[in-house]
C-alpha cells in the first residue's frame, strides 16, 4: 500500500519530550564526517602498520565498500521499513525512519545521528572481528565499510537539498525520489540501485 509524504517543506516535527532526547535526534549533516573520517584514517593506519600491501589494502577497502551496499539495503527494507502492530512499535518506527518519510526535507534528520550511528559501528566492528581473526585484514575492511557508510549519509542529504548536473547522479537521485514520493515499497537502494535490480524491488523503466 502506497504511503504518500505529509510534508514537502523543510520543516521539522518534535519527536520527544525531553530537551536532551530531542537534541541527540537531530544532527547536522557534517557530523559523521568530523566522527568517520578519523576512523578511516585511524584504520589505515593500523592497517599499513601491520605491513598490509597496497594491493590487499584495496582489494579489502572494496570488499568493505562492497558489503556496506548489501547492509545499507538489507537495513532499509527490512529494519528500517518494518512496521510492527502495536502502538509501541509503531512509535518505535516512527522515529527510526517513519518521520523522514513524512518530513523528507527536515536538513536534521537526514543523517544517522551518532547516538545511533556509533553503537551501530561498534556493533558491526565486533561482527567484522569474529570473521576476520586477523586484524591485518580487518582494519583495511572496516574502513571501506564506513566508507561507504559516509557516502551513503552524504549522498542521502544531497539528494533531499541538492539539485544535481550530472545524468548518473539524476538517475540515483530519481531512484530514492520515488522511494518517497512514488512507492515507499520499492527502490530501498540509496546510494546504489545495485540490490534493488538484484532483488527486483526496484522501480519499472518507463516505455519510451
């Protein structure tokens, strides 16, 4: 069932009661960068101590990069866009992704804030640890995951606030366009339509 947005301005709604709750639910869409790109920096680092060769670096930078499009999709459908029953859950949605939905313009609420963010990275750092033992390999991973985390953050702001030249980016920008405006059931791809064809939950090309 087709779920059309309710606002279309850059308003904001207030989600919580308490001040402080509220303040750590909005963020401005620079933070990650300030959070992330010293961890990737810190991650290379490791890594090349280690001895890592240049070739293994980015072939794992890439894989991370790779896996980070599969979870940012896997999260979309199916966390994000789960809507339970129950008042609770549904509140519960709401604030995880139901207000961007409905407020898809709010420059506040575009980004993971990092009261959700870090304890999401740190989650999936201890998952990366258990499968790669060793840790040569797993810093030169993780950075590409979080890598891609951040183009996806960034990407995802810029297609709410930007108006893009380039035909790639207009299509991309298209794509999640009508995740929003169109059918919030399909086109769960933000920075990549890749699993959205993969999986056929993307959107039908018009007939010319």
């Amino acid at each position: 069932m087709k779920k059309l947005y309710v606002s279309n301005t850059t308003e904001s709604v207030r989600m919580f009661r308490s001040n402080w709750m509220e303040a750590l639910s909005k963020v401005h869409f620079s933070v990650p960068l300030f959070i992330y790109v010293p961890v990737i920096a810190v991650m290379t680092w490791l890594a090349f101590d280690k001895n890592i060769s240049i070739v293994h670096y980015f072939l794992l930078v890439a894989a991370g990069l790779v896996v980070w499009t599969i979870t940012e999709y896997v999260l979309h459908r199916f966390v994000f866009h789960f809507e339970p029953s129950s008042a609770w859950g549904k509140r519960i949605h709401f604030i995880f992704h139901g207000v961007h939905h409905d407020y898809p313009k709010d420059a506040k609420r575009l980004v993971m804030p990092p009261s959700a963010s870090i304890p999401l990275a740190a989650g999936f750092y201890l998952l990366f640890s258990l499968v790669f033992t060793n840790k040569t390999y797993l810093y030169p991973f993780f950075a590409g995951f979080v890598a891609g985390y951040l183009v996806y953050d960034m990407m995802h702001y810029a297609m709410h606030h930007y108006n893009f030249k380039s035909r790639l980016m207009k299509r991309v920008k298209q794509h999640h366009m009508l995740h929003h405006y169109d059918d919030p059931t399909k086109g769960y791809g933000v920075s990549s339509s890749l699993w959205d064809v993969i999986f056929q939950s993307g959107f039908p090309k018009k007939k010319k």
